[in-house]
C-alpha cells in the first residue's frame, strides 16, 4: 500500500470513533491520574455519553480501571508506546550517548522528536531534577519555547514552521518567553544559521538549555538533542563554549548507525 497525504475529519476514511478514544486517553495525564466521566467531557470537549462509550470500550480492552466513579489508565497503555520504542532505533541508538554526554558534561541530556506543537521525550539521561516538573521518556514540552523544540521547528519549511507556531497556544510562561510569531520566526532563523539552539529561562525560570539537530546517515534531521541546566549554576558562556561542542560531537557519532 503507498503512502498518502494524511486525510482530514471530513474524508469518508476518518474513523470519529478511533479518534475520540484516543482524545481519551489523553485527557490523562501528570497531575490528572485519576478522572471522572464528567472531567474527561470537559477535557476533551466531547459529549458524556460519547465519553461514556470510550471508556467502556476501554476499560474492555484493558486499558483503562474504574472504580465506580473515577478511571484510570492502566499498565496495558504502555504497549501503545512501547511500539513506537521498538520499531525505530533512534531510542536504543541515542540512549548510550546521552549516558556519556551526561557524564561528561555533568548535566542532564534528553533526546526528542516533534509531534504537532509539542516535543515528546524519546530518551533522556538525567543527573538531577531541574525542573518543577519530573520528564521522562514520553514527556512532553512545548516546542515553541523549548530548545529542542526550535532545533525541530527550524528544520521546517518556514512557512510550514509559521503554520504551526499560528496554531500553537503561544502562552508566556516567563518573563523571558517569545511568543509572537515573528519574533519566534527569528530564532528559528537563528538556529538555522548557528546549527543549534539556545533557549534562556523561556521555558523556567531558572533553566538554560542548549540543544542541536540530530541526524540520520541521509543528513536529515531526525531528532533533537540538548543539554539543560540551572541557570544560576552553568552561564550562557558556558553553554556555549563547553557544553556545545560535547553535543555536536555526541550528535555526530551516531548518524552512521540511523539508517
């Protein structure tokens, strides 16, 4: 079967029912591990009864538990992920080195790939919580205001990239954070023209991230890598004259083995 343009709401091939059950499943999430019917409606604007079927079918199939009245996902989701982790190399491949640039560097060092608006962690190397929030493999972030977010908006066609940041919910969640488009538009030129990303408390307060494409033997860009750190601990300077040239090399060394 060949690939095909992907298809919208209104084409005959759209399965709603598909698509309101994984709306579903990610109305769960940090900090809303455990939901009633009525919060999983309000999350997912979907109607209850609608809401009511999903979770039903669900729960049959091992994915979500209830206790009456509130649902919670169950292990049985991991294997949605867990076969996206198994089919692509990039994981296994980029794990090991982002032990070594851990270690070298004493930060801690993720890889991530782009999906929508959002950067979803693919492997991550941790020395120490940074951040409020813990990230994991499978966490996700904004693309706009993180590093390796505008590593993986700047591979875009520009006017695929301003596509996107239009329809993105460009909240600022610091002082510091770019959230008009053009403004983004030229960092994202930035990073084109430097080979990497640097993004300053736009984020947190409070953290620095320094990020660089990663690519496949082909020379496409695939993923993202980067270093993050406490901004009163590593400097700009730092980021830059220290820390970057560990990532490119780590980048470099395992293009060879993504086919």
């Amino acid at each position: 079967m060949q690939a095909s343009a992907p298809i919208t709401p209104q084409d005959p091939s759209y399965i709603s029912a598909l698509a309101r059950g994984l709306a579903v499943i990610r109305a769960f999430g940090a900090g809303r591990e455990a939901l009633t019917l009525a919060d999983i409606a309000r999350t997912t604007d979907l109607p209850r009864a609608t809401v009511r079927r999903s979770l039903l079918t669900l729960q049959a199939l091992g994915y979500v538990a209830s206790d009456g009245k509130h649902f919670r996902l169950t292990p049985g989701v991991l294997s949605l992920g867990y076969a996206y982790l198994s089919s692509t190399p990039l994981p296994r491949v980029i794990q090991p080195t982002l032990e070594s640039v851990s270690e070298k560097t004493n930060e801690s060092s993720s890889c991530a790939i782009l999906d929508g608006g959002e950067i979803v962690y693919v492997a991550r190397a941790a020395t120490r919580r940074i951040m409020s929030v813990g990230l994991s493999t499978g966490s996700r972030l904004p693309a706009w205001c993180s590093s390796l977010g505008r590593v993986l908006l700047a591979d875009l066609p520009e006017p695929d990239a301003r596509a996107l940041l239009a329809q993105m919910d460009r909240r600022k969640l610091t002082a510091h954070t770019l959230t008009d488009v053009d403004a983004l538009m030229a960092a994202l030129a930035r990073v084109r023209a430097d080979g990497f990303s640097l993004v300053d408390e736009e984020l947190e307060i409070g953290l620095r991230s320094i990020a660089v494409p990663v690519r496949n033997a082909a020379g496409q860009v695939i993923a993202a890598m980067n270093v993050s750190a406490q901004a009163g601990r590593v400097s700009r300077e730092n980021l830059t004259g220290d820390l970057l040239p560990v990532l490119q090399q780590a980048a470099e060394s395992v293009r060879p083995a993504l086919i």
